[in-house]
C-alpha cells in the first residue's frame, strides 16, 4: 500500500511540476517585482478594476513557482531514469485520466525494457486508455489518435504493429464528432480526418465512423466537446476530462 500511495503521490507531484514548468515558459521574468517595472506602462493604461485582476493573478503565479520549486527540483530527477512511467501507471490505474494520457503520449525519457516487458507494457496503457474512452475521456481520445498517427515514431515504447490508420481515423472521426456536436468545430479536427482517411478504403471508413458514432451515444454525449484537438492530452490544461 505505501508502495502504491508513493507512486501516487510522485504522479501528482510531476502534474504540479509540468504546469509549473508551462508557468516559467510563459512568465520572461525572474520575479513579481521585475515583472511590475517591464510592464509598469502597459499596466497603467488598463482600468482600476483591470489593474488589480492582472496583478492578482500573475502575482499568484510567481507565488506557485517560488512554492513549489524545492517540490520539482526533487521530481526532475525522476523524469530521466523511467521512474515517472511506474508512478503514472499506478495512478491510471486508480482512474487518474491525465495518468492514463501521459502513459499514451510517454512524453519523458524512458528506462530499459526487455522486449517482453515492453509488449506488456504497451498492452496495459492501451487498455487503460480503452476503459477511460469508455468512461468518456477525451484527453484518452486525444493521446490515443496521437499515438496512432505516429505508430511507428522514437517516442513510443514498444512496437506496434497492431496498430493502423483505421484506428488513428477512429479516434479523429470522434474527436470531430464531439465537437460538431457541441457546436464548436475545430479546423484541426478536421484536418486529421482528412489525412487519416486517405490511406483507408471506403468501407473501413465507414466502419470507423459507425464505430465512433455508437461509442459517442454510449460514452461521450453528455460529456461536453474535448478540448482543442492541438492541445496535448498529458501536459494540457488540468481541468479536462
């Protein structure tokens, strides 16, 4: 159990740490006060009102890179020996949907596997990734039409053989489904239909979408729309499905 609970916790920390990382990305300078003397001028020609949201919310910015940069100087280090892909297992495992998606993408280096132990590997994140498309995930969506465009590709884990364009369309006719039915299309989308069916015949493409049809009825249609299908499903925004 504590095993278990450790690698939980690691998953979760990495979480924090990627959107920590996302944040520095985005913020050019060191510091609150710094940022305040570059932007001074632009700042004063907003509202009052304005004023006070933009410095409150890129002051607690900062804050969230000052408090939790002890917490990913310790999880850096478990990016490069493979370490994260055993936390993110167990957290799929428990129905962390985020998990299950970094597990697809496999975005970090990876550690040694025998090939064996690859395959099995390979077996358990692509049925965690069909239980989470059955309770409705589209970040499982997203991160499995992902990994299917780019079979073949050095960032994958085992080989896969198995997989196809037939199941890359799949999964790009049910992104595009959901957001039509939202009434939010997405030229994306679109554009993965596009490339994904021209190496399938007539009929299987019409067997993909019957297919995406029926598993939006049954798990997706009281979901809402994915999020923008060039988002990444693992280091995306947390509060997607």
């Amino acid at each position: 159990m504590g095993n278990k609970a450790a690698a939980v916790r690691l998953f979760n920390e990495q979480a924090i740490c990627q959107r920590v990382s996302a944040l520095k990305t985005r913020l050019h300078e060191d510091s609150y006060e710094t940022w305040l003397s570059v932007h001074g001028a632009w700042l004063a020609s907003r509202s009052a009102e304005d004023q006070v949201g933009i410095k409150q919310r890129t002051q607690a910015k900062y804050q969230a890179l000052d408090e939790n940069k002890e917490l990913c100087t310790h999880v850096d280090a478990s990016f490069n020996d493979g370490r994260i892909y055993d936390a993110a297992l167990q957290a799929a495992k428990d129905g962390d949907a985020v998990a299950t998606a970094c597990l697809i993408e496999a975005p970090w280096p990876t550690h040694s596997m025998s090939d064996n132990d690859a395959s099995a590997f390979d077996q358990q994140r692509l049925a965690l990734a069909d239980r989470d498309i059955e309770h409705g995930s589209w970040r499982a969506v997203s991160a499995m039409r992902d990994l299917y465009s780019s079979t073949g590709s050095a960032n994958q884990i085992a080989g896969h053989a198995h997989l196809s364009r037939y199941d890359e369309l799949r999964m790009s006719y049910l992104e595009q489904m959901g957001r039509q039915q939202a009434g939010v299309p997405d030229a994306s989308a679109d554009h993965s239909v596009e490339l994904a069916q021209i190496d399938v015949a007539p009929e299987d493409a019409a067997r993909a979408k019957g297919w995406a049809k029926q598993v939006y009825s049954t798990s997706f249609a009281h979901t809402g729309p994915p999020s923008s299908s060039a988002e990444n499903a693992c280091l995306g925004q947390p509060d997607a499905r």
